[in-house]
C-alpha cells in the first residue's frame, strides 16, 4: 500500500514558503497548527495499513457491527482530508492530483467495505447492528455530495452547459445507488424493532431475546431515520430483497423510493418525543442502558419497569447526530439546546470543569495506588468506560468513545446557515477535546497504534502492575455490564427453559442453543505479558481502538477550526527523505506535545 507522509511534510514539499509563513486574513481568527490533522492522518495510515485488507474488503478481526462503524469513521476522515487540506491550497498549495489521490485511495477502500461487509449475515442480528449500517452508507453518501460539489460541479454561468462541455462529475457518484440502496434496506428491517404494544413505543433491541428497550437501539433510530430523511437520495432498485413492511400504494408493487419521505422524519421526532419521556436517564443526566419488562409472557404487565443503570459512552453521543438531524429537517432550536446540555453532562461525567477549564482533581503526583476518581464517565477530564481501568473491556465497549467522538463531531460541524451561538458553544468544548487528544496520543505504541484506555496516556509513570482495586471500580448499582460480561442465561433477558424467548417473528424458530446465538463474550486476553504499557493488557490494542484514536483527533481537528483557522508554521523534522513525524512511541510523543 502507498504509503503518504503527514500533510505538513505532503505541503512541505510542494510548496514549503507557503506553509512556513502563512498570511492569515482578518476572517482567519484563530491560527491552527497543522500538527493535528498530521496526526489525524497518520491515525487513519495506521489503521488502514494495520488492520484493513482490500483482498477481502474489510478489518478481519472486526466483527461485523464494529466494522460497519470504522466505515463511518473512514467516511468522516475522507470529509476532513477533503476540507482539511482545502486549508492547505488556501495557503499556496494547489497540487490537485495529489489530494485527488489520497482521497481516492480511502474511497476506493469503502467500495471495497461495501462488497467486504456481511449483509447476510447482518440482516439475521440485533436492529441496532442493522442500523449501523444504516448510518455507516449515509454518512458516505454524505461525503460523496459534499466532496463532488466543491470539487466536481462547475459555474459555466451563461457559457454552454456542463453536459455539452462533457464535463463529469466526481467518479464516487456511481456508487451512490448501491450505497443507497443497503442504507434503505436495513433501515426497513430496523423499522420492524418499533413497538407501541410495550412501553407505549420505542425500538426493541433484539427480536431473539426478551422485549428491552434500550437507549442504543432507540437513539440509532433516531439518527438513521432523520438521516435517511436529509441524506437518503431515492432508490429504484427492488431486488434483491421484498420487504412485507413497505408500503404497498394501490393499484400495484412499489417500485420508486423517494427522497425526502415525511414518514422518516415522522419516525426521527416520534422517536426522539418517546426517548424523552422514557425515563431513561440518571442523576448525572446520562442515559443509561434501557428497560426491562418485569413479568414479561407471566403477567399483563406492558410497562418498562425494570431499568438498567448500566452506562456507556456511546449511549451519550449517537444521539447527538440525530438532534443535528432534527434541527437541519425543522428548525427547532431546542433540538441544539439539548444536544449541549447532554455533551455538557458527559464532560462534567469526566471530572471536568466547563468554567475552569482543566479537571477538578489535582493530576499531581499521581501513581499505580494514587489514581483520580471516578466521576460517572471518566475520570482526570477523561472519557472512559467502566471497563477501561480494569481492561476488561470487549470488542463492543472496544468502539464506543470512538462513536461518541464521531457523533459529537457531526452535531459541532458548522451550520449552513452559520449559528453563532452554536459555535460558541462548541469551541468552549476545545481544551477538554485538546485533552481528551493529548491522552490519546499518549496511549500510542511504538508503532502508532491507539490504546483503549487513554486516560493513562496522561501518566507513562502507571505500569500494567496497575491494580485497579485500591482506586475502586465504577460500581454501577442495578446494571448488568451485557456489553463486556456477555448478555445473561436468564429470565429477564432470554426467557423461560419452555421457550419463550422474545417476541416478533424471529423468536418462534431455532433451538435455544440457536437463539444463544448473541449471547456470548467478546473479552479476550491477547496481552503480552512481558509489557509494561496498561494498553497491552485484556485485548490490547485493536481496530476498534484504534479507530477511536481517529475519532478524538478528528473532533478536536474539526472543532478547532470552526471560527475560520489559518495553518501555521512549525520546524520540520530532519533527515534524509521527505519531512515527516519523528517515529517515536505515543508516550515519547505526548511527553513533548503541545497544541
């Protein structure tokens, strides 16, 4: 595979006067180094080269939930190459075919991903792995308009038309249809998951256990239902699957599937009005995991009564798109307004001061039996899961502050037309994401690969002899921890040994061994035991995590340049060859970085 240097070094070369010594405009407020979108390139090199095999067009060692969201974040990262290096041209360097070519290179192994990725088998899941398929083909539509119009679509003003003149557009377009196409298809198979028998509505989690309706599943069909309402460009296509949920109009078999449908945004607001009275959120502000029936198939009852105070990232930050979603499809104000109060939740839940802008707890000596506590969703300014510190976390819990990252970055993207106060309001969010970076890039090995637990980028003085039990565990009282213990052999959740075991279709076939199918752990122990990074213990670092170090970069690249930054210069590194990062381990990195 090719292999592309920084963009400081790619500018570097092409033009280096223009990038060491930029001339900022009156509208460029805020000088940005380029430093952090090298290394959010360098973060998806490696994930790339390390983890993605074009021969079968995906991650292997993905499962396939997991991988349908890296194609999410390559999707997101080809936005930010796109824009990212617009900065670059903006300051002398216009070297087209370049750009083209980097970009081409991830597109092309999304085209890859799409025939790579296990529709079949996805088809036969949980609705929330079938909606993340949904979001994953949206959010690359949406990359492909974006990027074919600024680049691809031509003023010809009163000259002859683009079409005399043979002028294309962007090669991406082809593939929009397809990509089209599987976003619809699972997005009609999710549907089926909404229920108003129990609980007054919301989506079930997964037809092949006992009713639950949780916050994940619920939050992913507001998101992918109000984008496939902004983003979902029609579709022709009817094979190779019928739908008995479709609509049927009279007089024949539907074949058109228009853009813009009503009924997806009705689903998006229904969605998002039931999320809101479900009860579904703690003292903190957090979501927790969901509800349970109690009594299910004994009694009349049809209430979620039974809550699960479990709490994870991602259940912080998917719906954050779909209040972006919701505010772009009507104009609601409020819709922003409670996006921020939830992101401003979550970083007091990392023990982080808004007002101050630092933690509250002193990070001064600090050693493997002195540790910051825990505050409800991290710890030290950090965003952690539960699992992080004990490195006990699965394949699943593996990917989730990543998600949050990804979807706190879409609700933050600039506004068309711009909302000043929404961007004020992100860009206070800045050192806490400068934070949240700086602990990521500290986690780093020596080959550029991400841990799953950053807060210990902070401190290279904590071992993997950390013992977690004198600083005390996020204790959850009233939660099951399904997402790293592995979901229960129980009542509650798998029902009774004569086989009941949920409800809907799917529950009526297959043994209980086949309808275990899910319940199973995705925890392993691949650590090397002669390490002494904590990173290298329970799973190590994977994909999954790696692709949330590639979305927290990300997030702070994009935030940091709302109000309209200018590159600015920094020393090149030196050596034979072009200009590149020094190769050193994360902690080496972090130990001298500055923003």
């Amino acid at each position: 595979m090719v292999r592309w240097t920084s963009a400081f070094a790619l500018a570097a070369r092409l033009n280096p006067r223009s990038v060491l010594a930029p001339e900022a405009t009156a509208a460029q407020t805020r000088p940005l180094d380029v430093k952090m979108f090298d290394e959010t390139l360098n973060a998806l090199e490696t994930m790339q080269d390390s983890y993605f095999e074009p021969w079968v067009g995906t991650w292997p060692k993905a499962i396939d939930w997991t991988a349908a969201v890296v194609g999410s974040h390559i999707a997101g990262a080809l936005h930010s190459i796109s824009t990212g290096l617009e900065l670059l041209q903006a300051n002398g360097i216009d070297e087209f075919k370049t750009k083209e070519n980097l970009v081409s290179l991830y597109f092309t192994q999304l085209i890859a991903f799409y025939f790579g990725q296990d529709a079949f088998s996805l088809r036969n899941q949980a609705y929330d792995d079938m909606l993340w398929v949904v979001l994953g083909w949206l959010d690359t539509i949406k990359f492909i308009g974006e990027y074919s119009k600024t680049h691809f679509e031509y003023d010809v003003g009163l000259g002859p038309s683009k079409e005399s003149m043979n002028i294309p557009g962007w090669h991406g377009r082809l593939w929009v249809p397809a990509f089209a196409h599987r976003a619809r298809i699972f997005w009609h198979l999710a549907e089926a998951g909404w229920d108003t028998k129990l609980c007054g509505g919301g989506m079930n989690w997964n037809p092949r256990l006992m009713p639950y309706k949780n916050a994940i599943t619920n939050q992913l069909f507001i998101a992918a239902s109000v984008s496939m309402y902004l983003h979902f460009p029609g579709d022709k296509n009817t094979s190779p699957f019928s739908l008995e949920q479709d609509p049927e109009p009279e007089g024949g078999k539907m074949t058109d599937w228009e853009p813009r449908d009503p009924k997806y945004l009705q689903a998006a607001i229904d969605g998002y009005e039931w999320l809101l009275k479900s009860n579904m959120t703690n003292e903190l502000g957090l979501f927790v995991d969901g509800f349970h029936i109690s009594g299910y198939g004994k009694s009349n009852n049809t209430e979620c009564d039974e809550r699960d105070e479990m709490v994870y990232t991602y259940n912080q930050g998917v719906l954050l798109s779909g209040l972006r979603g919701l505010y772009e499809a009507t104009g609601e104000d409020r819709y922003l307004r409670e996006g921020h109060q939830l992101i401003k939740n979550v970083i007091s839940a990392t023990g982080w001061s808004l007002m101050r802008g630092k933690p509250r707890d002193s990070l001064d000596h600090v050693t493997n039996e002195s540790f910051p506590p825990w505050h409800g969703l991290g710890r030290a300014g950090v965003l952690e899961e539960a699992c992080d510190i004990s490195a006990d976390c699965s394949q699943d819990a593996q990917t989730f502050k990543g998600i949050w990252m990804h979807h706190f970055t879409t609700f933050c993207s600039p506004l068309d037309p711009a909302d000043d106060e929404h961007t004020s309001m992100c860009e206070r969010y800045l050192p806490w994401l400068k934070h949240n970076a700086h602990a990521a890039l500290g986690s780093r090995d020596q080959n550029g690969k991400f841990g799953m637990w950053w807060t210990a980028g902070l401190f290279p003085q904590i071992t993997a002899a950390f013992d977690p039990t004198p600083v005390g565990l996020a204790v959850m009282e009233n939660s099951t921890d399904y997402r790293n213990e592995g979901v229960p052999d129980d009542e509650m959740w798998v029902g009774d040994s004569d086989g009941f075991y949920g409800i809907g279709e799917a529950s009526a076939a297959g043994s209980r061994q086949q309808q275990r199918i899910f319940i199973k752990e995705r925890r392993g122990n691949v650590a090397d035991g002669g390490s002494s990074d904590p990173n290298d213990r329970g799973r190590g670092r994977t994909v999954e995590t790696q692709s949330g170090g590639l979305a927290v970069l990300r997030a702070y690249w994009e935030v940091s340049r709302l109000s309209g930054p200018v590159v600015t210069p920094r020393k090149l590194v030196g050596g034979s060859g072009p200009p590149r990062l020094v190769g050193q381990s994360g902690r080496e990195r972090s130990a001298g970085w500055s923003f």
